[in-house]
C-alpha cells in the first residue's frame, strides 16, 4: 500500500477492543449459553470473532453461525437487493439470536438477516453492530447494540471494505 492509499485512522485497535469489551458486557445480560451468535458474512467477521471472545470473557460462551448475504458485489455502492450466498448451519428453533455485522449503513443486509433468522425459528432476534453510520432516509429497523457511532465516510478496515481490499488493517479508517 502506498502512503497515498492509507486511509486516515478514525478508530485505533485499542479503542475497537475496548468498544468490544463495553459491548459485550451490554450484551451478556440478555443472551444465554444456548444464544446462537449468527455472523453477517464477509465484513462482519472480525468483530464476530472478537465479541464472541469478549461475551466469553464476561460469562456467555454462545453458539457461532454464520449467514452469507451479499449486497455489494465488490462495488462502492449496494445494489439495493440482498442475496444469500450461505444459509445458516445450526438449528435457531426456540433459540436466541445475537446477529452480529460489521456495518450498519443502508440497513438491508442487517434486516433480510434479522427475517431470515426469524423464519428459521429463533425466539428472539437480536442484532448488533459495529459501526452505525448516519443515513439520509429512513432504515426498516435499527440494530440493538452499537459499538461505534461512526461518521458519515467511507471507512475501510476491521471488516470493512474497499471493493475487497483493506478489510485486515486492525483499526477503522476513512479513504474520502
């Protein structure tokens, strides 16, 4: 990567392992052991990782799954519909579902999520998020749990991508 291409740190790694930590602890008292922890693939996948750990370390060793849903297609802007690439793998009926994505933005993937892991039985679904940017018109849902109230830029890292690129840099930045 050049000195050209490095995004602008908006989050370091210590502040999103603390944001985590915090985040985990609002959690840990509405989930139990028998909570399926259901991962929004591809972004969403290190904080998954990692609050999974954290509610661990706060008492709550939950189930892990994890949805594939697509929206992006490797392009800067959604394509205003959502495709499942991978359906879930454990059985939801009569559990409690923790969806866990990266990025909270148009909302679609978060509530196509939300829909399909209520339809797969899940007594409750619960979702939580990252980051939540600023939007300019109104989103079906809102997530349950926000680690970071993020600005309105574009933001690569942790997750989060550049058409593929940059999602294993350890902190959040912004390449506007």
């Amino acid at each position: 990567m050049t000195e050209l291409a490095r995004p602008e740190v908006l989050i370091s790694e210590q502040e999103i392992a603390e944001r985590v930590e915090a985040l985990a602890r609002q959690i840990a008292p509405r989930i139990d052991d028998d909570t399926v922890a259901v991962c929004l693939l591809t972004g969403g996948l290190w904080f998954a990782a990692d609050l999974t750990r954290a509610l661990w370390k706060v008492g709550r060793n939950v189930r892990f799954d994890a949805l594939w849903l697509a929206s992006y297609h490797d392009e800067r802007k959604s394509t205003g519909r959502c495709e499942v690439r991978a359906d879930l793998q454990r059985p939801l009926v009569g559990r409690r579902a923790l969806v866990v994505d990266d990025v909270f933005d148009t909302g679609l993937s978060l509530s196509e999520a939300a829909r399909l892991v209520k339809d797969a039985g899940a007594s409750e679904v619960l979702t939580a998020v990252f980051a939540r940017k600023p939007w300019p018109t109104s989103r079906g849902m809102e997530p349950d749990f926000v680690a970071w109230e993020a600005p309105a830029r574009y933001l690569v890292g942790y997750g989060l991508d550049d058409e593929g690129k940059s999602r294993g840099l350890p902190y959040i930045g912004a390449l506007d």
